[in-house]
C-alpha cells in the first residue's frame, strides 16, 4: 500500500511541481535511478527522457537544468528525514532519547520504504553522498540561499539543535554539532565502503550499525 507523501518544496526549484503528476513523478523516480547509476556529471536530460520514454522537453516543463534538479532532490532527502524525525519522536519526552532517535532516523532514512512508490530512499541517498555537495558548494550558493533553495537543511539543524540545547542549555554549538551529526551519518557510511582509511567503522552489506553507535558516542561526550 502506498503511503502519499507529498513535500512542500521551493516553488523556485520547479517550473511544474513533479509531485502532481505521473509524468512528474517519473521523472523523480528515473533520475534518481540514472543518476545513482552513471554520476551527475554524465547525467543528463536526454538520457533521462530515453530512460521514461518521453522527450527532453517534456522534462524541461518540470525543471530548468539539472542543477535545480539536483537540489530538488536533496531537498526531498531532507525533508524526508525531518518526517522521520517528526514521526519517530512524536510521544517522546526525554531529550536523551529524543537525541538517539534522531540519530537513529539520520542512519537509517537511507532504507528502502515500498511505500513511497516513486523514491528509492537508499539509491537517493546514495546521491546524497556523492553528489549532494554540489547542490550547494557552488559559486551561487548565496544566490540560490537567499530564494530559500536550502530552507529545508535549515529547518532540520534547527530541529536537531533545539533537541540538543534542551539537553545541554550551555553547549555553545548546537548547529555545529546537529549539521555535523547529520554529515557524518552520510559521510562515514561512504568513507567505510570506498576509502576506509578515513573512518574507524567498518559496514558489513546494509548494516550501519556501528555508525550509528559512533554519533551516538560523540553526542554523549560532547553533551555531557
């Protein structure tokens, strides 16, 4: 059974809203697939139109370029672990706890959910690690910021870092350590499996465990 889950993302993103339509939502689905398979620089348009068999500029009355593509999907991954969050820690009280299961829904928000039909959460989040950056370490970074393009990132730290105030009222980094945390969750799964000598974990197949114990180790440190 399909879950409809819909995100209210930056209008600036999309010339057309690809959540509203089949075509649209294609077109979400099969980029996210192309672009995990072949890189983003290789990515483009017209593969993509070959991929769901319309025509590049069908896919034009959706979006711009690639680029804001790009950061419309990043934007539905953080919004989809705000869900998360917001879902997970809905009776819970405690901030320690709250912390954990946030930390719990930073690893594994790359699972595979059969009920958002047309995301693959693990493969976008695969784009997430090896491309996201490029969404926003870009020469218009301020441009794209002051249209509101990483509100969704922001909205997250700010919820993260709440969560970590009201457990420490005197930690002087909320936002650090909230964008940390949440870095590190995607960083150090990518380091494990490509270039271990950077991190001190080890991820067997789809188990993410460890990494999961390693945020939690450093939050309870720097928290307490």
């Amino acid at each position: 059974m399909s879950i409809q889950i819909r995100f209210s993302l930056n209008e600036g993103l999309y010339l057309k809203n690809p959540q509203d339509s089949k075509l649209g939502k294609n077109i979400i689905q099969h980029s996210i697939l192309l672009i995990d398979e072949c890189g983003f620089e290789s990515f483009t348009f017209k593969k993509l139109a070959e991929r769901i068999g319309s025509t590049e500029a069908s896919i034009y009355r959706y979006f711009e370029n690639k680029h804001l593509l790009l950061i419309f999907l990043v934007n539905w991954y953080w919004e989809w672990v705000s869900y998360l969050i917001q879902i997970n820690t809905m009776n819970v009280s405690d901030a320690k706890v709250k912390l954990k299961t946030i930390i719990h829904s930073f690893v594994f928000a790359s699972k595979d959910n059969p009920g958002v039909e047309y995301v693959n959460e693990s493969k976008l989040h695969n784009i997430v690690i090896s491309e996201g950056v490029k969404a926003y370490l870009t020469k218009d970074v301020d441009k794209e910021n002051s249209k509101g393009f990483f509100k969704s990132y922001k909205n997250l730290a700010t919820t993260v870092s709440n969560v970590i105030s009201e457990i420490n009222p005197q930690f002087k980094y909320p936002y650090a350590l909230a964008t940390n945390l949440f870095e590190m969750s995607n960083n150090h799964i990518y380091f494990a499996k490509h270039l271990p000598r950077l991190t001190d974990i080890s991820v067997n197949g789809n188990n993410v465990d460890e990494v999961e114990t390693m945020l939690n180790y450093f939050a309870d440190k720097l928290l307490s």
